[in-house]
C-alpha cells in the first residue's frame, strides 16, 4: 500500500518506517526540512531503540522518503496517517493547532487530486476531535463527505518512548474508528501481519459529540488508554 506519513517525531517516524519494513511504500511528511534531509539520508531524526538501522534499511531499498510537499504526498499515497503534535496547554488540554492546520492542507492537496483517499488520524487526541473539529475541515477543504469522498479513521498509538518499534511490531491492542467500513479495512490492511487483536467501532452518526463523555482536561495517558472506551459509549459500535 502507498501511505503518506505526517509528522516525523517519534510516533510518525517509527510509524513510517515500519510500515515501510512491512512491504509498504511510505512517504514521511515534515515541514521540518533538518528531519526530512536525515530520512533521506537513511538517519533518524528521534532517539529510538532499532530506529536507526530500521530507517538506514528502508532508506536503502527505497521503501520509505521524506518530503515537506504535502501535495507531492498526496499525490503518491492512498492513504495518510496523521502523527504531528498535539502538546498539553497550560490548563492541560491537547493543542490541535497542528492537527487542524494540517487537515486543512490534506484537503486542499486532495481537491486538486481527486480520487478516493483514506486520512487516519494517528496522533494523540480527545474522544470527539475528530468528528466534531477535523472532519468538517477535512470536508470544507475537500469540497465533498466524509466517509463517501474522502475515508476517515482514528487510530491511536500506543507507542511508548524508548520502546516504540518493539511497541509497533507487539502492541497490547491495534484499535481502529472508522467512519464507513471502507476506512476501517483499509486501516487494518496496513496491519495485516502484526500479532495483535484488533478491535474497532463505526460511528453511528459521523455529526454526533462525543466530548460530553471525556473532561476537557483529561490527560494524556487518559485519552489514550480510555479511547475506546469512551468511543463506544459515544456512538462508535462494531467490534471487528
């Protein structure tokens, strides 16, 4: 599968390359020129166990390149997972600057190409993000629907620092939401292969909160361990 990977700090980093390790041909996307000249020259930008041998190999072969051209991306993928940063306010809510800006350029770049493509968004996130924030940008800067124009699914990591590429290949749980059923099978193809039970939920309405069940200041580990949890109470139903 061609994917498109935005963000290469540690989660999009070791999730780019070990997709490319698995036969897929991954594109690494950073507005971060420094982190897109050490991918291409087979280096890791973040401090991982085996990320710097994985990367020097996948380099070699070709399976995996870096870019800051989120249209030249676009072009070349079929679907995209989203890892860029969502770091804690001051009154320890997750910033989803970074989140919105780049769904905005995704939709835009996926306008002028045209075709169906899958956004999954990866990064760390509150339970209601996506459908209440990102999808209507996805939609507006698409110019069509969510789940019929454009595939949409979450898929949090549960990837630790230090341990992250041993947590990619063994994950305690792959947990995928998806908007249409289309989304969700191309999400878990890009798992096939991977030892873990994987689980997920479609959302009954893709317009319907999910926020009303999660604090606005949850934490971090929160979001990420109750993800599930807290979709399903919210409308996100089919266990795969």
């Amino acid at each position: 599968m061609r994917v498109s990977v935005f963000g290469l700090g540690y989660v999009g980093c070791v999730s780019a390359a070990c997709l490319a390790s698995m036969g897929h041909e991954v594109i690494g996307v950073d507005v971060n020129q420094v982190k897109v000249d050490l991918v291409n020259e087979g280096k890791a930008p973040v401090v991982e166990e085996r990320i710097g041998e994985l990367i020097a190999e996948v380099v070699r072969t070709g399976a995996l390149r870096a870019t800051h051209d989120v249209r030249e991306a676009i072009a070349d993928s079929e679907v995209s997972l989203i890892c860029v940063g969502t770091p804690s306010e001051p009154n320890g809510s997750l910033c989803t600057t970074y989140l919105e800006r780049v769904t905005e350029e995704i939709g835009a770049a996926l306008a002028e190409r045209g075709g169906r493509h899958t956004v999954v968004f990866r990064s760390t996130m509150l339970p209601g993000t996506c459908l209440n924030l990102l999808v209507p940008i996805l939609e507006k800067n698409v110019g069509g629907t969510a789940g019929v124009d454009v595939g949409v699914a979450v898929n949090p990591e549960f990837l630790r620092e230090g341990t992250s590429v041993r947590d990619f290949f063994d994950p305690p749980k792959t947990v995928i939401g998806e908007l249409d059923a289309a989304s969700g099978d191309v999400v878990a193809a890009l798992y096939e292969g991977c030892p873990a039970r994987c689980s997920g939920c479609r959302s009954r309405s893709p317009r319907r909160s999910s926020t009303r069940t999660t604090p606005s200041t949850a934490s971090r580990s929160a979001s990420r361990t109750s993800w599930a949890r807290c979709a399903r109470r919210s409308g996100w139903t089919r266990t795969r």
